[in-house]
C-alpha cells in the first residue's frame, strides 16, 4: 500500500517550525551551520541499519514518483526525480531537508552520513531549490506524526542535475531570460528588411 502524504505547504510549514522550535532561530535559514566532522554515523544514530548503496547505473533505474513509494520499502531498480523545496538543517547525523517531485507531494529528505568536512555546509551539500535523482530511494515512516521521510544513506544515491540537463522537467525549468531591447531592435529591424 502506497503511503499517505500530508499536503505540500503544510509538510514546508512543519518543517520550518521544527527547525525553529528546537533552535530557537528566527527561520530555518538561520539554522544553516557547519556539518561537523565529529557527528555520529548513519549507524550510530538511526535504529534502522544502512541499507547497501545502489550498484545500478542510472540510465537503468526507472523512474517512480513519491505517491507510488511504500513505507519501509526499499525501492531497488527505481529512482524518483525530486527537487529541494526548504533550506536544509542537521538533525543529529543527517541533513534534512523537505523535497516533492512534479506530482506535488511533499516529505522530508534526510541525507545520512553527509560529507565529512567542517567547511562544509548544510545549504552547499543540499541547496534550497536543486533537482536531483535519489538513486533507489527508501521511505521512512517517522515517529511522531503519521507522517513519511526519505531515507538516503549515502551521498552517491542523489545526482544533482545542472538546470540544462534535459531530465529536469519543464515545469521546474527556469525561463530563459527575455531579450534585451537593443536584441529585439535588431531582430525587428532584421525582420524588416527580409519583406522589403
């Protein structure tokens, strides 16, 4: 059975509101800080055991969606297209932040074991507004509400997609800038001469 999702901008809203309760900032772009190197690993601060890394090239993962995930199924041979939708935050040993795909729902993306680096951080690991593919994705039922989380375990299973690539899909693309006004001069004064 499929899982149920909460609606897009209230999983955004209880997002932004857990960050800001447990940290007393002023909004989750606040809590952005340094990853540091001393956090405790996917395996000493999940109850749930690493699950193996994808082995699959990507080119021979089919594509699903967020609605089509079940709970606690690792989804093997599948891959789901979705983009960042918050800043993210560290929970204990996980970046987390909330992600959707095109069909519209939304859950929290928690990225174990992120790159050990202190200079690295949260907003450069998992920047607000990137599309990616989580390779073989897993969903993850949290403990406090009847809710659902993406679990990823190792960087290597998301694959940021540049804004040109062509699996970004069209509604995620950002529109080519207009022309400037001496570029549409020149192709009105072109389009003249082509009829004269």
């Amino acid at each position: 059975m499929a899982a149920n999702h909460l609606p897009r901008d209230q999983v955004i809203a209880d997002f932004k509101a857990d960050m800001i309760s447990s940290n007393g900032v002023d909004s989750a772009v606040d809590f952005l800080m340094a990853y540091s190197a001393s956090m405790p690993s996917a395996s000493t601060a999940s109850t749930q055991k690493p699950y193996m890394p994808c082995k699959t090239a990507l080119d021979d993962l089919k594509p699903m969606l967020i609605s089509q995930m079940k709970s606690q199924r690792h989804r093997r041979g599948r891959m789901v297209t979705v983009r960042v939708c918050t800043a993210p935050a560290i929970r204990l040993s996980a970046i987390v932040a909330v992600v959707e795909d095109t069909n519209g729902p939304a859950v929290p993306l928690l990225l174990y074991s992120p790159p050990a680096s202190s200079a690295a951080r949260a907003d450069t690991i998992l920047p607000e507004g990137a599309v990616c593919i989580i390779k073989e994705p897993s969903l993850k039922p949290k403990k406090e509400k009847d809710t659902y989380s993406i679990r990823v375990d190792h960087v290597t299973e998301i694959v940021f997609l540049a804004e040109t690539d062509s699996r970004v899909p069209d509604a995620w693309k950002k529109p080519k800038p207009a022309a400037s006004s001496a570029e549409i001069r020149l192709q009105g004064n072109a389009h003249v001469r082509a009829q004269n």
